[in-house]
C-alpha cells in the first residue's frame, strides 16, 4: 500500500508550473472585484441584491475573515504575469477577445404558436394544455438566485504531507477547504453537468466542480474491503460530504490511462469504484505529453488512447470532457475537441485550462466550454488567484459574484440589471426578477 505523498511518481517536473490562462482583467467583469472586504461588506455592493445579501449574512465567515485587501486588477495581473515570468515557461493569455461565443446567431422565431380559428374540439382540447411556462421552484429573490454569475472549477493534484509543490496541498487543508466550500453553501457539480447545463443543486446553494489531475496514488486507492481509501482526496471527498445532508460527492477525475493511480495494478477497479461513486471520468491523456510538441495523429492517438481504454475498463463510463496536459492546446486546437486514431474516435464537450479565474455561468453569453478557466487550490489567503484568494472574491460579490441556484435546472434566474450577461440562446428559460 502506497502511503499519501509517497507514490514515487512526482511529476512536479511536468506539471503545468507558470502556464497560466489569464483573463483580460481590464475587462467590465474583472475590473471592479478586486476591491475585496470578507463578511458583509463589499466595495461593490450595489450590485449585489439585497436578497443575496441577507442569505450571505446568515452564512458562516468566510475564510480569513476580518481581512481587508485592496487590489488593483493591473496589479493583479503584473503580479501574475511576474509569477510567470519567472519561471520562465510560457504564458499564454486568454483575452476576452479570444473567447468566442460559440452558438449561433440567437433563433429569431416567435415560439408562440399560430392559432387556428375554426373553433373545433380539438383546439378546445389542445388550449387546455399550453406549453407549460418554466417556473422557479422557490422565489428567486428569496434565495438571492443568480444564474449569472461565475462558477469556480477547482483544481487539485497530489496530497502531500510536506505540501508539495503549489499543486499540491496536505490532507488537513484539503479537507478544511472541502469543509469551507460545503460549510458556505457550495454544492458539487461535474464538468459534464456544467457544460450540459444540467445544474442540480438545491435553491440558494452555488455549484462549484472539483477536478482532480494525473490520477496519482494519493488521489484514490482502495482499502483491503474495495473501499474508497479514507486517506485518499476522493475518499476524503466522500467521507466528508457524508457529514452534510445534501452534498454528493461529485468529482471530475481526469486520467492519465499509462499511470492509474500509482499503477499498483488496481487501476481498473478504482474507476469503477469511482464511478459508482458518480464521479466522472475525464480524459488527461494516454501519456501526460505537452500536446503542442506532437504531431495531428500523435495528438489525436494521445486522445483517442485514453477513451478508448476508459471504455474498455468501465464501459458505463462516459469520457466526455478533457483537462488539457500543461494547459497546452495542440497545434490544430480543433483536435483538442475531436479527432480519431486507430484506437477509436473521441468527442470532448467540455476543456479544461489550467488558470486563473472563475468560470463565467454557462449562460452568460462568454462562457466556452472548449475553454474553461480552472482556479488552483491553495488555502493561503494571501496566494493571489488562487482557491482561498478568489473564493473570498466570490462571496464578496460585485462583479464576480457567484452563481446561486433557483432549484430549478429549468429556469435561469437573476436579478434583472445582471440580465446582459445572458446567452441570447437562453432567453426563453430566462426568469429575471
Ligand atoms: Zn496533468
């Protein structure tokens, strides 16, 4: 048995150190959230709704609370780009101009139904069942419901005893920022779900995705009975959403298919465990490489690998989202989403990044879900752009303020200034108030 930390197999040599997707930060959204206070206060209060302010009050203090920080969005990017810098790997920006919208010009035609006049029966019949209007399940300003507002996907690595590297985190502060996220009203979402907008949590709790990368020993290893080791970060996951009533242990595990968990030959009956957990399974790759360096059948092999030997180990098993080796798209970006090899075809809806900001909602007109930008988890508040950094962000408010569910993956709730963000492709399931 493979102790936490000790799985022999660092790969802090090939980790995505200093590649980081930074958002233009200049932009509307970035720009006025970096004037940050905990609890109550936030220096963009207007923008919050009273509604989602009393829900906040009644919630415990944030982490680090008693805070006050202020920072400029142009200091936060220097000091990100300084950060890149000097590790001297390559920094690639993601500006907003690059992220396109994907759909398409918004479907002009009334949806209203033509009424035909001849009085008969049948159209008696039929008016007696209209097209039910999608309705909340609670009032959205009771539970300060923001269906626009940004998702935080998370991203672990290793558990170390020692800490490891800026990847890395020991298991108590794992398990203290898995204890925050559920303690303020977080509830566990999978990439797939985000990306499919299947948002399930309960009204007035905020979906947050947990991803987890390179399928390392100290992510899941199974105890003598085929449990999920208590140990492990998707054990401690379990373990700890069984205290809360309403919180599934929902996870994204992106694999590495050449070196499943420590490769101590229990690797196919982790994943099953896995995903009868719910847990989705996510393509890393069949061998971890730096996509850009390969040529367009290597890169798609690479892909192509990997979902074919999740099929081939859990069949049930759904490979529908990639978390991009490094960050790096492949030369021909197109083939990150699709392609087919020998080994088989694959078709990813969702991508993952490796940084450093909040994802937008899948409803605002700017999300990408062939780009999504991950937040590195680091319980130091003073770690910029970083899990406990941004999450204190989040639940200030402004303009990064968080997602909050109406109950109803139906609707798409928010208060009706925030309403420009919307997707045009959603606004027959638009519900402002
Ligand atoms: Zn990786």
């Amino acid at each position: 048995m493979t102790g936490i930390g000790s799985d022999g197999d660092d790969r802090a040599h090939e980790r995505p150190r200093g590649t980081i997707h930074v958002r233009d930060m200049t932009d509307g959204r970035g720009s006025q959230s970096h004037a940050v206070t905990t609890g109550t206060t936030t220096a963009d209060a207007s923008a919050v709704p009273a509604a989602a302010g009393a829900v906040r009050r009644a919630r415990p203090q944030g982490i680090g609370s008693g805070r006050t920080r202020f920072l400029g969005a142009a200091g936060a990017l220097l000091l990100l780009l300084a950060a890149c810098a000097g590790d001297g790997e390559e920094v690639e920006e993601v500006t907003d101009t690059e992220v396109e919208a994907t759909e398409d010009a918004p479907d002009e035609e009334d949806a209203a139904t033509e009424p035909d006049d001849d009085g008969d029966a049948d159209d008696e019949q039929a008016a007696e069942e209209p097209e039910p209007e999608p309705e909340p399940a609670v009032d959205p300003a009771e539970v300060g419901a923001d269906e626009l507002g940004v998702v935080p996907v998370l991203m672990y690595h290793q558990l170390r005893e020692d800490g490891g590297s800026v990847y890395d985190m020991t298991a108590e502060e794992y398990r203290q920022e898995l204890r925050w996220l559920f303690d303020n009203d977080y509830r566990p979402i999978t990439v797939t779900q985000l990306v499919r907008r299947e948002i399930d949590v309960p009204a007035g709790t905020k979906p947050v995705v947990l991803t987890y990368d390179d399928s390392t020993a100290s992510q899941a290893q199974l105890t003598a009975d085929g449990e999920l080791d208590p140990e492990t970060s998707l054990g401690i996951l379990v373990e700890i959403a069984a205290e809360y009533e309403d919180v599934e242990p929902r996870a994204s595990v992106y694999v590495i298919t050449s070196s499943l968990f420590g490769g101590t030959g229990d690797g196919e009956e982790i994943l099953r465990v896995l995903h009868e957990h719910g847990m989705e399974i996510g393509n890393h790759t069949h061998n971890h490489p730096n996509l850009r360096n390969l040529g367009n059948a290597e890169v798609q092999d690479e892909l192509a690998m990997n979902v074919a030997m999740v099929a081939d180990l859990v069949p049930d098993a759904e490979v529908a989202t990639l978390s991009l080796p490094l960050g790096v798209f492949p030369e021909d970006r197109s083939l990150a989403a699709s392609g087919s090899s020998e080994a088989g075809s694959y078709e990813h809806e969702g991508i993952l990044l490796v940084g450093a900001n909040p994802a937008p909602s899948p409803f605002d007109a700017e999300f990408d879900p062939l780009a999504i930008p991950r937040i590195r988890s680091n319980v130091d508040p003073d770690a910029e752009l970083e899990s406990t950094w941004w999450l204190e962000v989040i639940e200030a408010g402004g303009s990064n303020r968080p997602y909050v569910s109406d109950g109803n993956p139906e609707t798409i709730s928010f208060p009706a200034d925030s309403g420009d963000r919307l997707d045009p492709e959603f606004e027959d399931r638009a519900n402002p108030y």
